[in-house]
C-alpha cells in the first residue's frame, strides 16, 4: 500500500519568515495531492491541493509543489503569522480517493 | 449549513464493552470514511464506503465494524472496546462527481473515545 513520509514533524519560525513542510510517497498510482490544518482541538481542514498533471498551484500565501518522477510534493506558507500556528498533514490519493496521510507537522509563529 | 455531523463528541467507555459511533452528514457525498488519530501520527483509516452498498476495510479494521445506513449514514462500532483503542475518531466525506475527479476531505468534528 501507499506510504507517505512528512518532515519536519515540528517547525517553528519567526512571524514574516518562511515555512517549508516536505512529504514522500510510495505509489507511483497516487495522482492527487491535499494538505489539511488541523488547529488545537478541531477538525483537519483542506487548504489546497494539487493533482498529479500539475507541477505548482498557489492560493495567496501558501503553493504547493509536486515533483512526480521523485515522488515528492511540498507546502510552501510565505509572510507567516501566528495564526498559522497548527498541525499540517499531506496526503495522497488514489484513483479510488481513498487517502493515505503523512504523520503531521506541527508549524508554530512566534510572533 | 451543510456539514458532517459525529456523535458522541465525547466518550468513555468499558473495557469489553459495544459502542458505537455515528456520522451523518448533509453534504450529499457518496464517498465516506473512518480514520483515527493517535497523538503525534497523522491519520489511519479504519473503513471506507463509496456508496451504500459498498463497504471496504483500511489499514487498521481488525477489532472495528462499520454500517452504512444510508447515503448520508456512516456508523462504526466496536465490537469489544480494548484501551488501545483509545483515540480521537474522525469520519470524512468526498465527492464524486461525474467525472470521477477525486477531491479532498471534509472532516466531521471528530469523537474523542477513552476506554478504560
């Protein structure tokens, strides 16, 4: 089955700086790519994803990045602020939808 | 609103003892899905349903059931609640469109389940 790896699991960065969050895959199958937040004591929420015929897709100040032949996919959140502070997990899907996730990172903004 | 509806939000239970949890949502999703959180690790499907009479285990279904009632029905129980199975559940819907396209998640408020 489907494996993703997500680094760093913990992140903290300087308000205005910013945060770069890497996840792996295995299965060459999977073809679409969502990030969630999940916020202390809340549901995980999509923020943005991307699919597999797509190398870059922004929205505002967070894009994500795919590079299919090393089966690797970034978050990138530009001009950080506090309220960015939660965990941040990547996925990816298969043709059925079903979504293996990575373990998290926990991205905080001191202010 | 549209939404995904869990209940219990909160529970605790018996070690040995059925419980179930409930999902209902309002979104007209035919795709639905448990997973569990475990501090620390990201999120670990236990079921999955594509419709009402579809039915598929994850990668963690031993000791749990599930039962899709209805398109907007999504239960999962525990046969014989074990402290290890203490977590935080979430049930998800997608959508599936005509075009088969896959779409992300939306996340219930999720059940905080403690088994002592």
């Amino acid at each position: 089955g489907e494996n993703v790896e997500q680094h760093p699991s913990t992140l903290s960065v300087q308000e205005g700086d910013s945060a770069v969050i890497k996840c792996t895959y295995s299965d060459s199958a999977s073809n679409y790519f969502p990030w969630y937040k999940q916020e202390l004591g809340k549901r995980p929420q999509l923020i943005i994803d991307i699919r597999s015929n797509v190398g870059e897709k922004k929205d505002q100040r967070i894009a994500v990045t795919l590079n299919k032949t090393a089966k690797h996919f970034s978050l990138h959140i530009t001009e950080t602020q506090p309220e960015d502070s939660a965990v941040y997990f990547c996925a990816a899907s298969d043709n059925a939808g079903k979504s293996t996730f990575g373990d998290g990172t926990t991205l905080t903004v001191k202010p | 609103d549209a939404d995904v509806t869990q209940t219990p939000r909160n529970r605790i239970t018996k070690t040995g003892k059925r419980i179930m949890l409930e999902c209902s949502q309002t979104k007209g999703h035919d795709r639905m899905y448990w997973y569990r959180q475990d501090p620390g690790l990201g999120l670990q499907l236990i079921y999955y349903s594509f419709d009402v009479k579809d039915i598929n285990k994850g990668e963690i279904s031993d000791g749990y059931s599930v039962s899709r009632q209805a398109q907007a029905k999504f239960s999962l129980s525990l046969e014989s609640a074990i402290p290890n199975q203490t977590a935080l559940y979430f049930c998800a819907t997608s959508d599936s469109p005509p075009d088969r396209g896959i779409y992300g998640y939306t996340f219930g408020s999720g059940t905080r389940l403690t088994v002592v």
